[in-house]
C-alpha cells in the first residue's frame, strides 16, 4: 500500500529521532554573529573544517564592530582553507558594517531580514532563525537535498523548492531538528557516493531503496 508523504515523513522523523536522540548544529560558536559567519564560511566547505579555522578568528575578531572595522585581506588569512575565501571574506566583513550600521549590531531574527545581508541565502537564514530564536526553520543544505530525493519526500535540487516541498509535508516544529539529524546520518550513512543502505535505519521508509530492491 502506497503511503503518502506526509505519512512517510511522519515515520522518517521518529526513526531518526531514535538514531539521533541528541543533536544539534555541528557549527561551534558562542555568540550569534559567529554562528552566522561560521555558516557563511560553510559554502562548498566542511563544517569540521570551519570549525579548525574559526577559533583563532574569532579571538582576534572578538565582536561584530571588530569585524566590521577589519582589513578584508586579514580576514582572508584565516579563511584561506576554506575555499572561495577572497568571496567569503568580503562578505563577512561587509555582512558585519550592516550589522553594526542597520541592526544595531544584533543578528536580525526574521528571513526576510537576514537575506538582505551579504552573503546570506534562505539556508543560512533558516539555520539563524532556528538555531539562535527556536523558529520554524528548514535549513536545506547538500545533505538534505539528497536524502529527501532519496526518501521521496521532495524532488530536484534546488533548494527553495525542496523547502517549499518540505515545509508542506515537515510539521514546523520538527523542521529544524529533522534538518540537523539528516545532515548527520547523510555523513554517517547516506553518503552522496556509497549510501550504507544495508546499515540505514530509514531504508524501510526510504523510496530509491524500495526501487532498488524491487529491480533485484
């Protein structure tokens, strides 16, 4: 009997809630503007990597008015490793003068006002909203992307439309922990490469699995 969505994801929810009872961001940071940069830097980059290079910034860079009066070529040193970081560097320290000049220097608590930040897209927005003000939020990054595909709860790549096809299914109080859990079991088990379908506790609820086994 076929499921419909909603239901699937009903089920998806509870059986990573038991695989990941505790979670949380795997971005380190102690106050809000580093979470916000730390995800900046997390563009095509891993967040174990962003989180080697983040702690001496941060000590040298200890607020958002010492970013926002930082030479763009000192940041840079700190971010080299992280890829794409002439870019990134530039928006951190453009991202930190519209903190301190618009926003009083608080990390605003709306989506719609974090995008107008530089360098900031809805995932990073949502992840803000969530993490930092316990919204709704559905923070869709490459590993959420690929494991709805995967689940059949959303299609395609782009990632406004998977969070427009998520949050019809997601009840919103789920949404930023059901992200948080899928970005930890597409490390662990559902690689992009070698999924461990044999090993993965979703593969039950899972739609490619269910194709797969049934071409066997």
């Amino acid at each position: 009997m076929r499921i419909s969505k909603k239901q699937r994801a009903a089920e998806v929810i509870e059986l990573l809630k038991r695989e990941y009872p505790e979670v949380k961001c795997a971005l380190v940071y102690e106050k809000p503007h580093e979470l916000l940069i730390a995800t900046r830097l997390s563009a095509q980059c891993t967040d174990k990597r962003v989180n080697l290079v983040t702690p001496a910034m941060f000590e040298r860079f200890p607020s958002i008015e010492a970013f926002a009066e930082a030479e763009v070529s000192e940041v840079e040193e700190y971010i080299k490793s992280c890829g794409l970081y002439h870019t990134k560097a530039q928006d951190i320290v453009e991202m930190c003068r519209v903190l301190r000049d618009v926003y009083g220097s608080r990390v605003p608590d709306s989506i719609d006002e974090l995008v107008k930040l530089p360098g900031v897209g809805r995932k990073t927005a949502n992840l803000i909203v969530g993490d930092l003000y316990g919204k709704p939020a559905m923070v869709c990054d490459t590993h959420v992307i690929r494991l709805t595909n995967r689940l059949g709860l959303s299609e395609g790549k782009d990632a406004a439309q998977v969070e427009k096809q998520l949050r019809a299914v997601i009840p919103p109080e789920e949404g930023l922990y059901f992200c948080h859990r899928l970005v930890w079991h597409g490390r662990g088990v559902c690689s992009a490469r070698a999924p461990k379908c044999e090993e993965c506790a979703l593969s039950g609820v899972c739609a490619e699995y269910s194709k797969t086994k049934a071409k066997k």
